[in-house]
C-alpha cells in the first residue's frame, strides 16, 4: 500500500561502518518525520550490518534488508521492491542529510506535482580536504541546480546528483526506476529523467554533505571507470540527440576522441572528425582523416561532439559555434 505523505528511503551499504551512525543520525533529525529508510546490505564485512541492525531495533522506520544479489544496482532494486511511499529518494550510506532536506523536497513536489524532480545543493567534505576537480565540480553541479538547467549540460558529467534527489512514485516507475543493469546507475538514471522529461526544481538550498575518502565506490569500483560514462554518454546520445539526417563531427582526439569515434564506427555512423593540431591534420585513425576545424562551416547543419577537454579551448570552440549561429543541446554537444 503506497502512503501518500511518505518518502522511501533507499539506502545500499557495504563496509562502511566507520560513517553509517552519522548517516543515519541525519535522517533521524529530518524536520520531515514522514519517512521510511530502506537500508540493503551488500554483503558487508564489517559491522555495517549490526549498526543498522541495532537503529532497526529502536525504531521501526528503518528497514534491515540483505541483497539476494552483488552490487548496488541489484540492492536498489530490492530495495525500492520494499518501500510504499509516494516519494522516491535515495542516500547513500557514507554521507549527510541536512536537517531541512527531506521537508524541502516534499514541499517542492507538493507544490509543482508529478513531472518534476527536486534537487540539493550539496557540499563536498573529508577529513583531508577536498580537491580542485571535486571542487569543480561540486561548483558546477550546484551552479546547475540554482537555476534548474541541470540537463543543459548533461552529456559532461552526471547533473543529478545521485544522494539528492527526490521523485513522485509514478514518475519514478515512468522512468523505469532502477530496472536496468547499466552502470554508473546515477548517470543512467539521470539520463531516463531527461528522456522523460522530468523538469528540475531550482533549489537555493545545500542539502545534502556528500562524504569524500579513498575507499569510497565511485573512486575504486571498475563499473565508475571513464569508459562506462562515455558508453552511456554515446547511448543516449544516439537515442535522444542524435539526427542521422544531419552530418555529425568529432572535435578533438584525446583519449575521450578516440574511445568516442571506435563506438560510433562500431554503431556504423559516419562522422567528420576535426582538431586544430598541425600534426594530426591529414592523418588517419580508425581510417578516418583528421581535418582542420574550419571546414565545419562547409558542412549543412552539422551536429558537433565535443571532446576537447581544455577549458580555454572550450569557450574558444563554444564562441566560434555561437558565431556560426549554432546552439547547445541542438547543434551541439560539450562530452567534457
């Protein structure tokens, strides 16, 4: 029976007891008291499992349950089999829920209804500091989620952030919920929502403190490797973007290039690929000729894959597209 006030919780967990009595202390201080924390153990080692255990015994919002299979995405799926709530969300076992999370995200889809998603700012934190690439991104991200336009960038890195997000139930089970096996299942979900048309709730508010170490999963595991984005990126690119009556181009040919380029020629869609590098120009890989960008003006409304990692090269190649009268997310498409 679904609960229209509640939210489902869905919460795998692997070894990570040095952080769980933080992560679950947090949603016990949600202002929003409606809640059910679907906790599945993912073969843990350590005392994960007894921790959880033990918040079970004392209160009965929290749900103990054991992976039949391996691996996060077989435990969000027998996880979310257990919840009933109207609301959707997921935590992820190491990290920090802000007091206020859960009851902003329910007013936000309270007011807007079904067909939105809510969003976090969230805040990277470790005993050791943070990084210039995690601050970045955390900068990026949220720079994103304060105006809404998360999906206006959505094919360089994940828009959602994967422990700060929340759906209505029947939106969720529209977007196929976490049925398919392909990792990274965040970024693949991500993906659903936009093809789905989810629209997101701009949100002024960090929401969520989002836990940095070395051992973390999506720092080690080989299902978070850079080819597992860029399959992703190149599936539903294809699926959402692409127009096979339009000419499409590569630019650059960096690692991201290349891997790239040999899965287009694998899904045998031709492409143009173009780079600015005296070297390369007139030379071949994968049999395909490298040529000068400027012949893209040449081209009848070509649609463009960026590679070029460079953040100067960007704006360079972002202003000339601008110039050639072309536009993001039509004519095309920054993949870093």
């Amino acid at each position: 029976m679904v609960t229209d006030t509640l939210v489902s919780i869905i919460i795998p967990f692997k070894n990570t007891e040095m952080y769980l009595n933080g992560c679950l202390d947090s949603i016990l201080e949600q202002s929003y008291p409606y809640w059910e924390a679907i906790l599945v153990n993912d073969h843990s080692t350590d005392n994960s499992n007894q921790i959880v255990s033990y918040y079970a015994t004392k209160d009965n919002r929290f749900k103990l349950i054991q992976n039949k299979g391996e691996g996060i995405i077989p435990a969000l799926q027998i996880g979310y089999q257990n919840t009933s709530g109207r609301f959707i969300t997921r935590m992820d076992s190491d990290d920090i829920m802000k007091p206020q999370r859960l009851e902003r995200m329910v007013n936000d889809l309270k007011k807007l209804g079904p067909g939105h998603i809510s969003v976090g700012l969230v805040k990277y934190f470790s005993e050791r500091g943070i990084s210039d690439g995690y601050n970045r991104y955390e900068k990026w991200l949220n720079n994103l989620s304060e105006k809404g336009t998360n999906y206006s960038e959505i094919y360089k890195e994940c828009v959602i952030p994967s422990p700060c997000w929340m759906v209505f139930r029947e939106d969720f089970d529209y977007c196929d919920g976490f049925t398919p096996n392909r990792y990274p299942e965040d970024y693949d979900l991500t993906f659903r929502f936009y093809e789905q048309g989810l629209k997101v709730i701009p949100c002024n508010e960090i929401l969520h403190l989002w836990r940095d170490y070395d051992t973390r999963t999506s720092r080690n595991h080989v299902h978070y490797a850079q080819n597992y984005f860029l399959d992703i990126k190149v599936h539903y690119f294809v699926k959402l973007d692409y127009d096979n009556k339009r000419p499409l181009v590569i630019w650059g040919a960096g690692f991201k290039g290349k891997t790239i380029a040999k899965k287009l020629l694998d899904l045998e869609i031709d492409f143009t690929w173009l780079c600015d590098n005296p070297n390369k120009i007139g030379k071949k890989i994968y049999n395909q000729e490298m040529k000068h960008f400027s012949i893209l003006s040449q081209l009848q409304k070509p649609q463009s894959i960026i590679t070029v990692a460079n953040e100067a090269a960007q704006k360079e190649i972002k202003a000339h597209l601008t110039n050639l009268g072309q536009e993001a997310m039509d004519d095309y498409f920054f993949f870093c």
